[in-house]
C-alpha cells in the first residue's frame, strides 16, 4: 500500500477551531453497508441497540507543551508518555543540542529541572525531573500548557475554554497529550439517553501520545513505526466486554485509542483479558478486528495513520466515498469537529 491512497483534499475552511455546544449537537456521519446518512451525536441511542456496550478512554490531558531553557538555548518540549522507571519520554526541538547529563530549567515558580538521560535519532529525548507524583503533577500544571493539534489554531496559545473544551466528560487518569476525540461529543444527557436505551458502558485507558501528531513519512507505509503508548484494560472491564459479545450485544469503540487498546487485547477467539503495558499496534486495511462491531470516530488527516484505522475497519472505497460526502456537505473535521459511526465491513 502506497500512501497516496489515503490521501484526499480537504479545504482549509472544513477544519473546526471550536466545538459545538452542546457537544452531543455535533453532525454525525452513518456510514454502513448501503450507503451514508446524516445524523446528529443526539440520535446515537437511536442508532444502537439495547444489550449494546460502548468502551470509552478515561484518559485525561496533561499540560504537556513546556518551555525549556539549557543555558542561553531555548528548548520546546512536548510530554509523550511516561516510562516505566520514573522518566518521562519527550518531543524536543532543537534537539540537536541537548547532550545526556545536560540540566533543563523549565519557567514556573517550582523549580522544575529535568535531566536528558539520553536522546534519539528521531528527535525524542528521556528527562528525569526532580519532581514525582503530585509535586510533578502540580509543578506540571503550572509550567505547561496543552499541547492542541497544529491545526486548531491558537497564535498566542490555548484559549480559556480549551482547557474545558478539549477535555472529555470521560477524563479521569492524567497521561494523555493528545484527547480522544470521539469522546468529546458526550454530555451527561446523552449518557443518560443511553442508559435509557439499555446501551451500558465499560471504560478503558490509553494515554494517547504526541506520536499522533507525527506524519506517516515516505510512501511506504509499512515502513511506518507507531510509536508505543500506555494502556489499561481492568478485570471488570474484560468482563463486561466478554460478557456482552457471549449475550449477543455488539461492542461499540468510542474512539481509534478504545480500538486499538481493545484489539491489542484481544485474542484469537474473541476474548478481551485484563491489559496493562504498551501497545504499538499499526491498523491498516488488510487487519482482522476481532474486538469491535461499531466504531464512532472523527474526521481524520489525509495520509494519517488514523484514517488507514478507519478505512481498514470500514472499507478503503467506502470510506473515501463517506469522506468526499462529508466534504460535500460541510462537515466539520478533526479534533473539534464532527463525528462518524461506522459499520464494520463484512
């Protein structure tokens, strides 16, 4: 697969800067076999069945976006995960002139340090800071700002409202840099609509990385490396998932993270178990899903990663009719716009 074939057009007017609201008043895109339908994230309760089970990321954004000085240099740093000995990996600019042992001195009245224990050819360092747990997340807090995507623009930095805004009802574990975004379009009515339906909910974590970011570079796309990202799948959670499918219910992933997390998990029969660690999964079309029936996702990039996600599990022809449809009639695109549910193709 050449990556010219997940490429589209996509005027710069389609990209939305700001959420609708309330936010389950986003436009939805039914894309199924027979073809699309217009909808709004109001009628989801509509669309589901009851003795369905949506899976949604609790991952909650972190001021990741700080600004470094090493001497006279000023050094952009951006969060991607924690590690599993205390340090954190990062997105540096100017990385070029940091050396391992160089000393970080972030603005902010803690006295944030970090130490480079070590850098990579692709730009990314490891910083050991000399703060841990909620000293860390306090000092985190004052010094950083959220890392948007680049094309929500904002020249002189986050608004107020982002910090609301870009944030899901679901949000409960810090370590995410980027938002699930499919998650942002939930209110406690819509919930509530849903629990009304007999639709019930599990809820899983994955801290999505500044690895999201990234473009897919060469035309090679199975060249491409996703970089790794932490994620938690409970007992419970395994449980009702299981426990859905065995009762003949269709399980719902709100969200590329909930599917990938989920058929990082998964096992060759169906079967979700309990998950704790990285997954570097790379869901292009050719991928068997074995985990997920239905998925409501955003508009995504041309040639990103995520829209090979969803035309994988929907179709490439179809999605790309769904996406110049979309086009067509003025949907709004990306983090903060609208949404698609789609059908699993067969």
């Amino acid at each position: 697969m050449n990556i010219g074939d997940f490429d589209f057009d996509l005027p710069p007017t389609h990209i939305a800067q700001q959420p609708v609201r309330p936010r389950d008043a986003a436009r939805m895109l039914h894309v199924q076999p027979g073809g699309v339908s217009d909808r709004m994230v109001g009628d989801l309760p509509n669309l589901l069945r009851p003795g369905d089970l949506i899976v949604v990321n609790d991952t909650r954004v972190i001021p990741a976006q700080l600004q470094a000085r090493r001497g006279a240099a000023q050094i952009g740093i951006t969060l991607d995960r924690p590690l599993s000995d205390g340090a954190w990996r990062a997105l540096a600019r100017n990385a070029r002139r940091l050396q391992t042992g160089d000393k970080l001195d972030f603005k902010g009245p803690d006295d944030l340090v970090a130490t480079v224990l070590g850098r990579e050819p692709d730009g990314s360092v490891t910083l050991l800071f000399n703060r841990e747990g909620p000293g860390f997340a306090d000092a985190l807090h004052r010094a950083g700002a959220l890392a948007l995507p680049p094309y929500i623009v904002r020249p002189h930095g986050p608004l107020p409202e982002d910090a609301a805004d870009y944030q899901t009802i679901f949000a409960a574990n810090d370590g995410a840099v980027a938002a699930p975004t499919a998650g942002l379009h939930f209110t406690p009515a819509l919930l509530a609509a849903l629990t009304a339906r007999g639709v019930r909910r599990a809820t899983v974590t994955l801290h999505v990385g500044a690895g999201t970011f990234l473009p897919v570079r060469g035309n090679d796309i199975a060249s491409h490396r996703i970089h790794a990202e932490y994620g938690e799948i409970t007992a419970a959670a395994a449980q009702s998932i299981n426990q859905t499918r065995a009762a003949g219910g269709r399980i719902v992933a709100v969200g590329t993270t909930s599917v990938r997390l989920l058929e990082t998990a998964v096992d060759a029969s169906g079967q979700i178990g309990p998950f704790a660690g990285d997954t570097e999964l790379f869901i292009v079309p050719g991928f068997r899903f074995r985990a997920v029936d239905l998925l409501m996702t955003n508009f995504h990039l041309p040639r990103s990663t995520l829209f090979m996600l969803v035309c994988a599990f929907a179709g490439t022809r179809r999605m790309r009719d769904a996406y110049a449809h979309a086009i067509a009639t003025n949907y709004r695109f990306y983090s903060y716009g609208d949404a698609c549910l789609l059908a699993k193709a067969s």
